[in-house]
C-alpha cells in the first residue's frame, strides 16, 4: 500500500448524526465539524473529496436552526443581569453555533431549489439590515453598514440558478387567506416567536457554557484551510489538461474548496481573543482576499466577510474587542 493509497478503507458514507432538525433537542455540536467529518483526515483521497461534496446538505434544517440560535439568544440575553458569566457564555454559545449555520447556509453551493430556498430566506433573517424608509426620507448610511450589506447580500446570492415565481395574490374565490404565502419558504413558520421566555437554552445552561469553552485549534484550521485550497488549485490545474475522469477532478476540488472555506469561517467566528488568535485570524483574512485573486466564487469570499461581521458581536467577548476584530478585507470583485 503506497501513501496515497492509505486511508481508501474508510467509509464515504454520510456521517451520523447529520444536521438536527431543531436546535435544543441533540447533544451541543459545531454543525461545520459534523458536516466536514467526511474529510477530517489530513490526507485525502479523490473519492473522499467527491463523497464530501456530493453529500446531500439540508439548508433549509440549517437556515431554521440558525433563525432559531439567534432568537434564542435574543431570549436569553434580555432577562440577564450585569456580570451573570454563567448568562453570557450561553448567549456566546448560541452565537457561535447559529453563526455556524448561517457559514454552512451562505458556503455550501446552491444544488436544488429547497437550498437556494434557504440562502434567500436566512438572507432576510441574519446580518445587517436596512429597514425601509418612506418615499419623503432622506436616508443616510454609514460606509460600514453599507459594506456589511453588500457582504450579505453576496453571501446569499443564488447563482446560476432559475427561481420559479413567488407565490401568486389570491384571487377572488381564493380561501385560507389568514395562512396565504408571502414568501417561497417561510423561514419562521414553527419556530418560537422572537420575544417571550426562552425556548430550550434555559434547561440546558452548562452545556452551552461547555460549548462556548470548546473552541477548536484555530491554526489547526487555518493550516486545513492552506491545504485544502492548495489541493482544489492542484485538482483544477490537474483536470485542465483533459483526463479522462475530469468531472470527478473538478467536483473533488470543489468539494476542497468548500471544505477551506468553512475551515475558514469556523477561525473567525470563535472568539478566542488572544495575541495569538488575531493573529491567525488576520493570516485568515490574508488568505481569503487572496482567494479573490485566484477567482473563486464571490458568495464563498463575501460568507466568510459577513460572518467575521457578526461575531464581532460575540457576548463572551471582552470589551474592547470589537475594535481589534476590523480587517482589511479586500472589495468584493
């Protein structure tokens, strides 16, 4: 058995557990190490890569987990009193884990309508917004959240992908009008209003304070990342010279692609605020605005600027944190 042949005994199989349908009913897990577990190892194969992108993601189980995450800790953070550190690191893990879904959601390419569904939806629900105004207001805005816009709303673009029409107006015998669709996928039908006493968090209080302390080695992840970009280039120059299976070179470095990419988002959403920690995360940011060079897809470059946005906001943060977690993030192209 040759290097490049070591590892080929294990299982392509989807992982289990796969995404929870809701949040609050499964054991505490960062969604982005469940849905990479196919290529955890450090040597991967072609068909592992293929295996990993081919696997069949459910966004919209995603978009719903990461809407509830953040009402949740909207829930949970109103009732809390100065200086609770047990009430902040729930709030941060809540965080951490719905910022994880909106990457997977924002990351993981468009294959079928229900997920192109869910990027549309969550893109309503998550981020920065800009309420509209009436037609008479002069609307001023901050160059910042002008960017934390534009971020957003090419984090969700659905590309290369024909949207039938949105649910039609009812007509005139039309019944059932208090329930009548808005929208193509409501992304909140089911779920707990926003407001009100807390959903599930509130029994489960040190396992989301465990969660938050759990963070991973970030520069294990940027050194994944590295890698995992440096191998989908290798497949891309690899299937430009024609071999017979390159479909499969280019959907295995796409699939190295994503995987980088999440690697990515999953060192700058974790607030582990150290010199050292910022320092992997500005190495980060180096690598994705290099990443706009090479071209790769604007969704992917825009998911990790916006979630960096986001986690600025972190509870468990400590003050004064937010200003060092501004970077210099290249314009999107």
């Amino acid at each position: 058995m040759t290097k490049n042949d070591e590892g080929s005994g294990r299982s392509l199989a989807p992982i289990s557990p796969q995404l929870p349908s809701e949040p609050g009913g499964t054991a505490l897990a960062d969604p982005i190490t469940l849905v990479t577990q196919l290529v955890a190892s450090d040597d991967l194969s072609l068909d592992e890569l293929i295996a990993f992108r081919r696997q069949p993601i459910d966004l919209k189980a995603a978009a719903r987990n990461a809407k509830a995450l953040q009402s949740e800790e909207f829930r949970m953070f109103l009732p809390k009193t100065a200086g609770d550190r047990d009430g902040e690191l729930t709030c941060a893990g809540l965080q951490i884990m719905g910022l994880s879904f909106v990457a997977l959601t924002a990351i993981w390419p468009c294959d079928n309508l229900d997920q192109a569904e869910a990027k549309l939806a969550l893109a309503e629900k998550t981020g920065a917004l800009h309420h509209r105004h009436e037609p008479d207001y002069v609307a001023s805005m901050e160059p910042s959240l002008a960017r934390r816009l534009r971020w957003k709303r090419a984090a969700f673009a659905v590309q290369e992908l024909m949207l039938p029409a949105g649910p039609t107006a009812p007509q005139g015998s039309s019944k059932g009008l208090s329930t009548w669709p808005l929208e193509r996928w409501d992304l909140v039908a089911g779920l707990p209003p926003r407001g009100g006493p807390p959903a599930f968090a509130d029994t489960q209080i040190a396992s989301w304070v465990g969660f938050a302390q759990s963070a991973p080695d970030l520069e294990h992840l940027l050194a994944r990342a590295r890698k995992m970009f440096a191998t989908c280039d290798r497949l891309i120059a690899l299937a430009s010279r024609g071999p017979e299976n390159g479909a499969d070179l280019m959907v295995a470095a796409e699939g190295a692609r994503v995987a980088g990419y999440l690697a990515a988002a999953q060192v700058m959403i974790w607030p582990v605020h150290t010199r050292a920690s910022l320092a992997t995360k500005r190495e980060v940011v180096a690598l994705v605005n290099q990443r706009g060079i090479i071209g790769d897809p604007v969704f992917m470059q825009a998911a990790i600027r916006h979630v960096t946005a986001d986690a600025a906001w972190i509870k468990s943060l400590p003050d004064g944190a937010r200003d060092r977690l501004t970077f210099d993030w290249s314009e999107l192209v």
